[in-house]
C-alpha cells in the first residue's frame, strides 16, 4: 500500500502560489491530490509552478476574503495553513502593522480552520499549521511575525485536543532557514548567510521540497496517531550552538 497516494483527496493551501507553500502544493499535486491554492496576486504574476491547481486570490487578512474562500474550496479532506507575512525595517513595532501580520499569521487561521471544521470532521481530516524556528526564539526585528508563530504552537495543541472528538488531526511544521524569496535578503547578505550556514548542522539552506516532505507524512496515515505537534524541519539548526 502507497500511504502516501492522496488519489481523491482534495488539499487547500493557503499561501501556495509561492515558497514554502507552493513547494508543499506541488509535492500533493504530484502524490495525486486534487490540490487548491491561495495568493495574494493574480495567478499570472507569479513564477513558480501552479499548473493543474485551483487557484484563489484572497488577502487572508481579510475577515471577508477568508469567508469567501471557505465557501468556494467545497469538500476538503487536509488544509495546510501556510499563507503568512512579515513586515522589515521595524514596521512591526507600529501598531497597525503589528495587527496587520497577526491578522494574516494568525487570526486567518484560526478562522479557516473554524468555517472548514464541518468539512475536516466529515472527512476525518488533516490540519497542518505552518509555524518557524521564531515560535522558540527571539525575532527582535519583527515582533508580530515571532509573536504569530509562537502562538500557532499553542493554537496547534489547543485544535487538536478541542477537535480530536471530530476525528481531525492538527498539526504543525517549523521550518528553519529555508530558500524561499521571504528569506532572501538573509541569503544575499554575506554575514548572514555565513552565520546561518555555520549554525546548521545539515551545512545548507533549507528548500521547500525538504518542508513538503513532512507535511506528506504529516497528512497520510503513517501519522495517523500524530496530533498536537510541532514539527522542526531545520537542518539541526534549533539543537545547535
């Protein structure tokens, strides 16, 4: 038996249409899922590989856009929330801002996963959260980003224990350095990267294949007694000093 073969699943990502959410879509697409995505942009601006999925454009900091998705995915068996934002130059420090990626990081979350809850149940379905090495550290630049992520270890273990009645799993991944446009000012400065790649035992970036992975085994039955976790994809990064 293939567990990994998600012939007649049908699998929503938020944020899909590019990084980590886009490596996550493509390796569902690819293990048969009919798979579903959101973006900011419309489909045609973006360069990554969105080819034979749905695709939605919704700014999920939205309370209105988050509704409308829920009422076009239909029936869904796994919804990977991924979409996410981070605001540099200090921006977070201002309360607007700071509510602004809270509300994208974090809220949006939580209320997705509320509307598609029925749809999950019904389905005995997957959730799979998509965290950061910031839910255990410091981000000192960018307050609200590390304060959403922290949060959604918590939200984690709380859906899963609140919905395990439901017969639905929730789980999360905490990618670490991870090769993606977001992170690219980090892997253009010399530094940096140096530092990072020091740091990391693997001795490489991250890709979002490497995150993808987790969240196939995550969604399948191999994890079917899998719920509440947070799982660190970081190349040893966070066990290292």
């Amino acid at each position: 038996m293939n567990f990994l073969d998600f012939t007649n699943k049908h699998v929503l990502v938020t944020g899909g249409s590019s990084g980590i959410g886009n490596g996550i879509a493509r390796a569902f697409r690819d293990a048969s899922a009919q798979v579903t995505i959101t973006g900011t942009r419309a489909a045609s601006t973006y360069e990554t590989d969105i080819r034979e999925m749905e695709f939605l454009q919704a700014d999920l900091g939205d309370d209105t856009a988050v509704q409308q998705v829920a009422d076009q995915v239909g029936p869904i068996d796994i919804l990977i929330n991924n979409a996410g934002m981070v605001a540099y130059k200090r921006k977070e420090f201002q309360t607007e801002t700071f509510r602004r990626v809270i509300d994208v990081n974090l809220t949006s979350m939580m209320t997705l996963s509320e509307l598609l809850r029925p749809r999950l149940a019904e389905a005995t379905g997957a959730i799979i959260n998509i965290a950061s090495l910031t839910s255990f550290f410091a981000s000192s630049g960018n307050p609200a980003y590390g304060a959403s992520k922290a949060a959604i270890v918590q939200l984690t273990k709380s859906l899963a224990v609140a919905w395990a009645s439901d017969g639905i799993r929730v789980n999360a991944i905490a990618p670490g350095w991870i090769a993606t446009n977001m992170t690219e000012v980090s892997q253009k400065r010399e530094t940096i990267n140096n530092e990072i790649l020091r740091r990391t035992p693997a001795g490489r970036w991250g890709q979002p294949e490497d995150v993808a992975g987790v969240a196939l085994f995550l969604a399948s039955p191999l994890a079917s007694y899998v719920t509440g976790e947070t799982i660190s994809v970081d190349g040893g990064f966070s066990c290292s000093i």
